[in-house]
C-alpha cells in the first residue's frame, strides 16, 4: 500500500496573510495525522515565507509520526536538520522569486555540493531524499550521492491533461520501476490531488505520495471522509 505524506506548508502560508497565530500548521499536520496520514512534510524556506523554525521545532516535538522536512542544500538548513533530527530530509532546490518548488535538483551537476551535506545527515540517522526529475541520470546521481530516497517531481503530470498526462505518467512510471531497480525507494509528490494520486493505477509502484494544498484544503471544507484515508487507500 501506498504511503501518504501530507504538506503542511501552505496552511502556514494563509497564517502568514493573515498576519495571526492561525490556522495552525502543526495543528493541521495533527489532524492529518488523526485522519491516518503516514507522514508530515514541511518545507523550511530561507526566506521563512511559511514554516518557521518554531513550526519545525514543535513538529519535532508534538508529532507521533514521521517529519519530512523540506530543505535547500545550504549551510543555515544542514545546522538546522541536525539540530531538529527529524526523520527524514529531503533535498530541494529554493529560489527566492517563485511560489512554490519549480523542477528538480539537479544532483548530477551538484554532486560534490550536496556530498557533505548527505553524508553528514545520513550519519545523524536522517532518511535522506533527493526531489529530483524523472530522469536515469538524476536516479543515478542520488545513488552515487549515498541517498536511499528520491522523491520524483510531479509537477507537469499534475498540471497536465489527456495524451500530455499519459506520456508524462509513463515517464514517471519508467523512471520509477529504474530506480528501484538500483535500489532507491520511490516517492512521488508536488500538486498531487485526490484523483491524480490515486494508486489505482497511476502510482503503484512508488511507495510513497506527498499531497499538500488540495488535502489541506478539502480536510478543511468537507466533513466527509478525510482526505489523508482517501488517499492511501
């Protein structure tokens, strides 16, 4: 069965709009949590334009299952990860000018960057993940790199519709089924929906899925059943 992650991270977005104390991402990620969500995603920006280091130290602290914290490869986030111990780290590329995550990193051409970084969170007993495009020379990057995990970018399957999602599906498919051929562990995630997340049959052979916003919003709007139970289904 699929494992689902839940991104907290634009709860924490509406809280900084509103210029208040909520809604809550940590009360959000324990909701998720309730609803049977596998795991809980939040990405630390440079800019702390949403999660703050106070969202990821109570996480560290309040949360009964697994932190995912989202981090660029920089020196501030390694200090960061190594003092909060969550139980996984995943490697992401940040620019300060977009709204949210745009495209892989790029580990092939960062290798000797993103070396220490790896090995230095490995030690310290952190999971660590690269989000990377679906492509064999960044597979083999993240294996080179040490890193057990990459979280293949579902960015274009998700904005995609008719024969461009097929194509785009396959692609993420196929790298999928090579990655775990070299033995990484396949995760999937940015704008999965309810419906474009479903295992059945588009991500069954990835062992995990990241969903934000939508789940965020539908547990908000809907008494129904939780999105985080639909899900991983």
């Amino acid at each position: 069965m699929i494992r689902l992650g839940v991104n907290i991270d634009h709860v924490a977005t509406v809280r900084e709009a509103r210029g208040s104390a909520y809604p809550d991402p940590v009360r959000a990620a324990l909701l998720a949590a309730a609803a049977g969500a596998d795991g809980i995603t939040a990405h630390l920006r440079e800019d702390r334009r949403h999660i703050s280091d106070a969202d990821i130290d109570r996480l560290s602290r309040e949360l009964a299952i697994p932190l995912n914290l989202e981090m660029a490869a920089t020196d501030e986030m390694h200090i960061i990860a190594l003092n909060a111990k969550p139980h996984a780290a995943c490697i992401v590329p940040e620019k300060r000018e977009e709204v949210t995550t745009e495209g892989g990193l790029d580990a092939a051409r960062q290798h000797n960057h993103l070396s220490p970084i790896v090995r230095s969170l490995s030690a310290a007993g952190i999971r660590v993940s690269l989000f990377v495009e679906p492509a064999r020379q960044q597979l083999d990057a993240a294996r080179s790199l040490g890193a057990p995990v990459v979280e293949l970018h579902t960015g274009a399957y998700a904005n995609a519709e008719g024969d461009d999602q097929a194509r785009i599906l396959k692609r993420l498919r196929d790298a999928a089924s090579y990655g775990a051929s070299i033995g990484l562990e396949i995760h999937a995630g940015h704008g999965l929906t309810l419906t474009t997340s479903s295992p059945s049959p588009p991500f069954r052979k990835f062992a995990s899925s990241i969903s934000g916003t939508f789940s965020s919003a539908r547990r908000s709007s809907s008494a129904s059943k939780p999105p985080s139970a639909a899900c991983a289904r």
